[in-house]
C-alpha cells in the first residue's frame, strides 16, 4: 500500500486505508461479514484477546482495521480504536482511564450520555468525584484541577450551547499535575479541528455524525498514542463488548471520502442560516461559533481552521407551545435527533431539560431548537424557516 502520510487531507480522506482486493482485483476493498478468521497453524501462543490482529469480530475485523487507519491519519495520532457507537467510545475512555479515587473534570453542558455517566453513574458506583465546569473558561478549570485529577474532558464545540474551548490552554493546565485531556470533537470533525495538533492526550468522535455524514450508521472512535488506544481496546471493545459491525464500519468509511467537501457545505450553509437568525425580529438568540457575537468567535477562528460546523442553537420569542408549533410548520428541515446528516434536523429541548440549570440563561426560560445544517440550499433553508415564522405569527 502507498504511503500517504505526506498527503493532503482531502487525498488522505480517500485513499488511506483502501487497497487493491487481491481476490478480485476490486479497487475498492469489500465488506467482510465473517465473525471468524483462519487461525495459524500453530496457535498455541495465540493471545485470544488481541486487538490488532484478525481472530474474531469481537476482538477486531477487517473493515474495523481500516476505518482506524484512515481516521488515525485525518486527526494525526499514532492509533484509532472504531467502536460501535459514540457513546462506546466515550464510556470507553472513561472506563479505562478512571479510576475510583480519580477526580475529573467535565464541560459542564456536553452530551446527555457524557453528563450521566461522569454525573451519575460513575460517581454514585465507584465514587468518582467529577466536577462540571464551564470549560469555556480555562480559569474555571484551573480552579476545578487537583493533584488527583485523572482526565479533563472537554466537548467543543459544545453541545448544544456551541461553546467553545481553549484546548491548547486547558492542556497546559491538567498536564501539570499529569492529567489525561480528552476531546470529543465530533461537533467539528477532523476537517475543521484537530485536537491532537493542540496537546490534547486523545480525540473522541461519534462516527454516527459528520464522519459518515449520511445518517444510516452508527460508530465511535478515539484516536490518540498506541500506548493510551491499546488500553481502550483491550478494557473497552474485547472484555466489554462495544465492536462495530463490519457493515457499519465499511458505511462509514466510504462516508468519509467526502468529508472536506460536505464540511465545506455544512459551514458554508449554517453562517448563512445564522446570519438571518441573527437579524429576525422574533429570535431571541443565535449561538454558531461563525458568528461574531459568540463568544469564542476569535478562538473559534483560531481553533477550527476557519470553518465553524453546521450545528447552531437559537430561541424564539413564545412558551412551549409556540416552539412546538414553530417545528411543526417547517417542510423542509425535519424533526429529529442526531447531527451531521445530508438533511436539516431540528430538535425543541424545553425548559424541563435534567441539565437546565447548567445552561447559559438565554437558553433556560422556554427551552431551545438545536438546528443541524444539512446539505440543502440556504435559500431554501431560510425560505422553510421563513414560512414557518409567519404560520405561528413572529
């Protein structure tokens, strides 16, 4: 196979981790849906267990290698372990690398799943003592940091508040008491922000997202030292279970190949949706790091390589009830969860949400709509948005 790790990243996105099948000759290697591989003839000594080599699909599969290869060259680190879900790979991390006289320190608002597993079940089963800190704020977590702080894990962009944090910053910090920093940067992708590059120990992505960007299949992957991602491996896919299925891995590694080119189109589309937010009378609030008024504009600029995603959150002037009636006009954009996909998704998360009082307050009084950009005309998007605005009376 060709090296290609002097490429750029868009020849990387396509070619790293593909070859010739020499079966058939296919320039594009198939799917393997086997659960089981020939054993060598001698397998007295085999590790059973063994990530990195094919014996069985629980332990690693062919299309699982692949895909670990190419997004190991996209965000720069030496290794990849792909799991089945986002969540898998988020648990994984913290299965492997906390402990229960650890402390860790969280982004205060980061997914619902990170926030019960580092809020709930971690502390109230082994005793974990986690602090959630606005980490948008680097001196938030230099007050949070202890002698015994284990890993520092950060979500940025933020999901939903879009908050941004300093990573280069944050690093500097829990590595001066050997402290773990781990991204979840599934909100950028590795196009628009490599975590890696500023310090950080490891990258998480859910794979569900922008990385297969077509909304039909599910992974996670982190991405960091050999030494750090054979642990995950080991503790985390083969003795807890989390493989991804060969299909989905094949799905998501060919949806990776247009990666830079839907990122492109996500940011390009999602400031112009923003910029009319922004400017409409009934929108209470915008938040998409591309806007000026963010907050963390300036970093965002410095941090993502000039693109901002296409996941912004905003509010509008009216209850519950308005905000349901406002989704349930749209045509175009559907309600739905998940991110990153080819089509617009919405979601309303009202003022009941169990993390509420972590919000910044613009987001608190009625609730929220986290609006995903997908692929489609802006003209389009603000005309969908437009007519619905009207049919509810803003």
């Amino acid at each position: 196979m060709a090296d290609f790790s002097k490429s750029d990243f868009i020849t990387r996105c396509i070619h790293v981790g593909n070859d010739i099948d020499r079966e058939t000759g296919a320039i594009r290697r198939p799917i393997t849906m086997a659960n089981s591989y020939r054993l060598p003839d001698d397998a007295s000594t085999l590790n059973w267990s063994d990530p990195n080599n094919l014996i069985y699909t629980r332990t690693t599969s062919a299309n699982q290698i692949y895909l670990q290869e190419r997004l190991a060259s996209l965000e720069g680190g030496e290794d990849c372990v792909v799991l089945a879900t986002g969540v898998a790979a988020l648990a994984g991390v913290f299965f492997s690398f906390i402990d229960k006289d650890a402390h860790v320190i969280c982004t205060d608002v980061s997914y619902i799943a990170v926030y019960r597993l580092l809020h709930e079940y971690f502390p109230n089963k082994y005793g974990v003592d986690v602090s959630l800190v606005d980490t948008s704020d680097p001196e938030a977590v230099r007050q949070a940091i202890r002698s015994n702080t284990k890993l520092v894990h950060l979500e940025t962009p933020g999901n939903p508040t879009t908050r941004v944090s300093d990573i280069a910053a944050i690093v500097k910090i829990a590595h001066k008491v050997g402290a773990l920093v781990s991204v979840d940067s599934t909100f950028a992708s590795p196009y628009i922000q490599r975590p890696l590059e500023l310090g950080a120990d490891l990258v998480i992505h859910s794979l569900t997202k922008y990385i297969n960007g077509h909304g039909d299949a599910m992974g996670g992957a982190v991405i960091g030292r050999t030494e750090l991602i054979d642990r995950i491996k080991r503790e985390a896919m083969v003795n807890i279970g989390g493989a991804i299925s060969p299909f989905n891995a094949w799905l998501i590694t060919r949806g990776v190949v247009t990666l830079p080119l839907r990122m492109k189109q996500h940011s390009e589309t999602a400031l112009k949706v923003a910029e009319f937010l922004e400017s409409y009378p009934g929108v209470t609030f915008v938040a998409y790091p591309g806007l000026k008024s963010h907050p963390q504009h300036e970093l965002a600029k410095k941090q993502m390589h000039g693109f901002y995603s296409g996941v912004l959150s905003f509010g509008i002037d009216g209850d519950v009830a308005l905000h349901n009636d406002f989704v349930n006009s749209l045509r175009l954009i559907i309600s739905a969860v998940s991110i990153g996909h080819d089509e617009s998704l919405i979601v309303y998360t009202g003022p009941d949400d169990e993390r509420i009082q972590f919000y910044p307050a613009e987001f608190r009084k009625h609730g929220f709509l986290r609006f995903s950009v997908g692929l489609e005309s802006a003209n389009d998007l603000i005309a969908d948005l437009k007519q619905a605005f009207e049919k509810v009376g803003l």
